[in-house]
C-alpha cells in the first residue's frame, strides 16, 4: 500500500484531486491534510468521505511538529501539494499570511518529507503544484510562458509561490529530494469558492447583483477545466521525470469581458431569462494594484514527453460548470453565507 499525502485536499483543486486518487487507486491509502480555513469545505468531499482508503487530517502545513507527527503515523511516501493560500486580492491585503503558509507551510513539509525519508528516495516523490502567475505578465504579442520562462512575480500570492517554488529546487539541488514542479493556468469547475470570477460571477447573475469587472476588463487568462488538470496531475505524477518542471494550460485564452459575458449568456440561457438581459450587472471598477495583463501557457513539455493534453474546450466546459453551480444552489448558499464553516466548526469540536 502507498500512502500518499495530499494537501489543501478540501479546497477547489484538492478535492478534485482527492476524488479522483481514491477512486482510481484502491490500493492506495490517501491522507487529506488541510487547515480548513475559509477556502476548505469537507462538504467537497461528501461522495467519498467513507472510502475505506481515504483519511482526513486537519492541520496547518506550517505546524513543523504536527505534520512531522503525520508522516510518523502514515508512513507518508508520497506528497501532493497543493495547500496554498491563492487569492490574489486577499495577499494584497494579507501579505504575512502568504508567505506563511505558501513560503514557511511548503518549507516545512519538504524538511518533514527529507527528514522521515532520510536518504532512501526509492519510490518517493515530493509533488508541488504551482501557478503560472510566478512568470509574472505577457503582452499581447509575446509567447506563452513555457518551463525556461523567468520568474518575475508581480503581486504577493504570486511571489510566495515563487519562493515556495525555489525551495522546492533548492532540497533537488541540496539533498537530493526527489521533486517535481508543475504550473498550471487559471482552472474553473465546480466547488470553486465563490471569490473567484466564475463562480462570483454565476453567484451574482442568479441574485441579480453586480458583477465587478476590474479595469476595462482587457486582461487575458488561460482556462483549464479542473478535472482535466487532475487527469494532469495524476499522470505527472505517476510518469514525470524526477527534478522536472511541467507547465498545466488549457489553451483557452479569454479576456475578462468576454468570458464573462458568455457566462452571462449561458447561466440566462439555462436560467429562462431573456438573452442579455443580466448585461446590466456588468459594473467596472478600479483596478486591481499591479494587475497582470495577461497569463497564457505552453503545454507542449507535457503533451510531447506524457501525451497529456485538456478534453473541454472552454464553451463545452463553462456550460457544464453553470449547471453544476446552478443544481448545487445549497452548496453554493452555504459557501457564500459562511453557513459551512460554523457547521464544521462544531463538528470538529466534538471530536
């Protein structure tokens, strides 16, 4: 039996993660770590909580003694991570808290893992998952960002990311930890919490409230629907080549107006409201302080070496994950009135 470690495993990323690892790998006993802060909802995890292979373990990545408590109890020889404080407005606001948990949180589980290995790296593998964000910001006219990009981070999440990154290399580099390293573009689909554009978006237009649009909202991402990156994932991480970097994009460039009027134009369609008619909510506001004009990745490292490349395009994807958003309206209440928190706060406290 492997047993793997996966961080941050009850957010957006890490519950897809999660699902899928357990599901497809039986044989595998899979340890959930996440801190349960306001980003982490066990309720992602509802549909295999029970699976004899599936542990759960609040903690906070940061806490040197606990997680090296964990990797004792599990006899941990794998690691995922993905925990990560991720949103970019909040690090404006909290830088301290980035650079905790994504710099000092991603430290201290690379010392627990060289620590409990020791030396013996046969079968181990310390996976770190990225943001293309620590490339900093392209032109219009410049080429996507592949593995040799330079790293020129603009705002806090994406410095502390740059940093967790470096130390990731750097015990490569120093003690031979076995690692690998993948960036991905900016992912979507469903138990997205609702800070985030889409689903911000799709919570707003079903309240008829506004949607805020920074700037004119000329800046362009690259979407990658989430189950598609954990497929990504899965294979990296059973098949990438050890001291590797690997870029996750899902060829989807979109400019901020425009996606989000398709996803007013598909969430009306779905909801019976006539074509348009949630336009007005669109109102453009200051700004974000140092906003990126664009991110876009090459992929071609991933397809050529593993044969990886995304299944939905982004319309095909963006209408699947309206109408998860839209038939999963308690989830989405809960999430927004904070509803879940309380809930497993006193589920927690009677353990």
């Amino acid at each position: 039996m492997r047993n793997i470690l996966i961080t941050g495993g009850a957010g957006f990323i890490g519950s897809h993660v999660v699902r899928l690892f357990v599901r497809k790998y039986p044989e595998c006993r899979i340890i959930n770590l996440d801190a349960l802060t306001y980003a982490g909802n066990p309720a992602n995890l509802a549909d295999i909580e029970h699976r004899p292979n599936y542990c759960f373990e609040r903690a906070d990545i940061a806490d040197f003694d606990t997680i090296c408590r964990i990797f004792r109890q599990y006899d941990i020889d794998a690691v995922i991570h993905l925990a990560a404080e991720s949103h970019v407005d909040r690090s404006i606001k909290e830088p301290f808290t980035f650079a905790r948990t994504n710099v000092l949180g991603t430290l201290s589980l690379l010392q627990a893992a060289r620590q409990f290995w020791n030396g013996h790296w046969e079968n181990k593998l310390f996976y770190h998952i990225s943001t293309d964000e620590v490339y900093g910001s392209l032109h219009p006219q410049d080429a996507a960002f592949t593995e040799l990009s330079p790293y020129t981070p603009h705002s806090p999440y994406s410095a502390s990311k740059a940093g967790s990154d470096h130390f990731v290399r750097a015990f490569q580099d120093t003690y031979g930890l076995p690692t690998i390293i993948t960036n991905c573009s900016n992912n979507y689909g469903p138990y997205q919490f609702p800070e985030k554009l889409i689903p911000l978006t799709i919570n707003n237009i079903c309240h008829n409230i506004p949607i805020p649009v920074y700037g004119s909202g000329e800046n362009v991402r690259d979407w990658l629907y989430v189950e598609d990156h954990a497929r990504a994932i899965d294979l990296i991480f059973h098949k990438g080549t050890i001291g590797s970097t690997y870029n996750i994009g899902g060829g989807n460039e979109w400019r901020n107006i425009d996606l989000i009027r398709v996803v007013i134009a598909t969430t009306d369609r779905l909801l019976g409201r006539a074509p348009g008619s949630s336009e007005p909510l669109i109102t453009y506001v200051a700004d974000r302080a140092g906003h990126d004009l664009r991110y876009a990745i090459d992929a071609t490292k991933l397809q050529q070496e593993l044969g990886w490349r995304p299944t939905l395009q982004f319309e095909e994807g963006i209408e699947k994950t309206i109408r998860w958003y839209l038939s999963n309206s308690d989830w989405l209440q809960n999430v927004t009135s904070g509803a879940y928190r309380q809930y497993y706060a006193e589920q927690y406290a009677r353990r």
